[in-house]
C-alpha cells in the first residue's frame, strides 16, 4: 500500500488569510488577551469601552466569521482553500487561546442553524455573516449546569449587551 500524497503547497488566497490572522493575532487579540486577563470581574470584561468589542468588531470586518458559512448566507467556504480555516484558527489559538476560542464560539449556534429548514433560522445565520460590527453574537451553550450532554434537550439563556434576558428552547 502507497503513503498517502499529502498536498503541502498553499494558494496565495491561503497564505494571505494566514497572515492577515498572523497579523490581527499578534497586533489586536494578544494585547486584548493580556488586558482582559487583568480584569478583576468579568462584568468589566463585558463593559461597554471593553476592548473585547474591540476585537469582536475587528475579527468581523476581517470577515473570519463567514469562513464556516456557505455562500448562500453571504459566507465564503465554497472560495476558501481547505488548508485556511486551520491555518487561520491556529494563529489565532496562538496569538491568544481564550479569545480564540470566544471568536469561534460566537459563531457556533448559526452554524448549527445554517442547517434548519426554518427560514427564520436561515435568516439569522444571514445576519451573522452580515454583521461587520459584532452586534450579533451567538454563544455555545453547552455548559449550562442542569441539562446534562444531551445538547437538543438544553434549556438556553441569552443575555442581550444590556442585560435583558429570555429563554429559548434549541430546536433541532
């Protein structure tokens, strides 16, 4: 049996986004890290003047929040080189994990909706990918402490920027 060829080569479209995310990593996410790391509360973590919106903001007119979204709700993964999203995560992982990983995070419940055949789900995953300025942002819910692992079954809790909270169920 042959060794798998593995293609190392990257498209220029692959190396750009790689050093675009090098670039936002080291410059915006590293720094803001280390500030939101200093924080005594979280509540200032989440302030209005947080440089986390600063982030989010930033991290969206890049666009590296449409690289998981078709085209069809206004993504970009059919033009994206495989090898990108990787290599996009790691030096954000890289710049600064937890920040990374909120980024990322942020994304997952429309990722889940791209997949519903409810046109007002479809409609929001349109929103996020359009959303330049970080005023939608989804959560990953799955650390609620009463609803055990079975993630269809979880009660949800949102909380707008202003605090006002309502309930969802996850519709699957």
């Amino acid at each position: 049996m042959e060794y798998l060829e593995l293609d190392t080569s990257l498209s220029d479209e692959a190396k750009a986004m790689s050093k675009t995310a090098e670039k936002f990593g080291m410059e915006v996410m590293r720094p803001a890290g280390i500030e939101l790391d200093r924080l005594a509360e979280p509540e200032e973590v989440i302030a209005d003047g947080s440089v986390l919106w600063d982030v989010i903001k930033q991290f969206r007119e890049l666009g590296f929040h449409k690289t998981a979204f078709a085209k069809e709700f206004g993504g970009m993964r059919e033009d994206m080189d495989p090898k990108t999203g990787p290599l996009v995560s790691e030096a954000m992982g890289y710049a600064d994990a937890g920040l990374a990983v909120s980024l990322g995070a942020s994304g997952f419940p429309f990722q889940m909706a791209a997949f519903s055949q409810e046109p007002e789900l479809k409609d929001m995953v349109r929103a996020y990918c359009e959303d330049t300025e970080g005023k939608i942002i989804g959560c990953w819910a799955i650390t609620e402490p009463d609803h055990g692992s079975v993630i269809a079954q979880q009660p949800t809790i949102s909380a707008s920027r202003s605090s006002e909270y309502s309930r969802a169920q996850f519709r699957t």
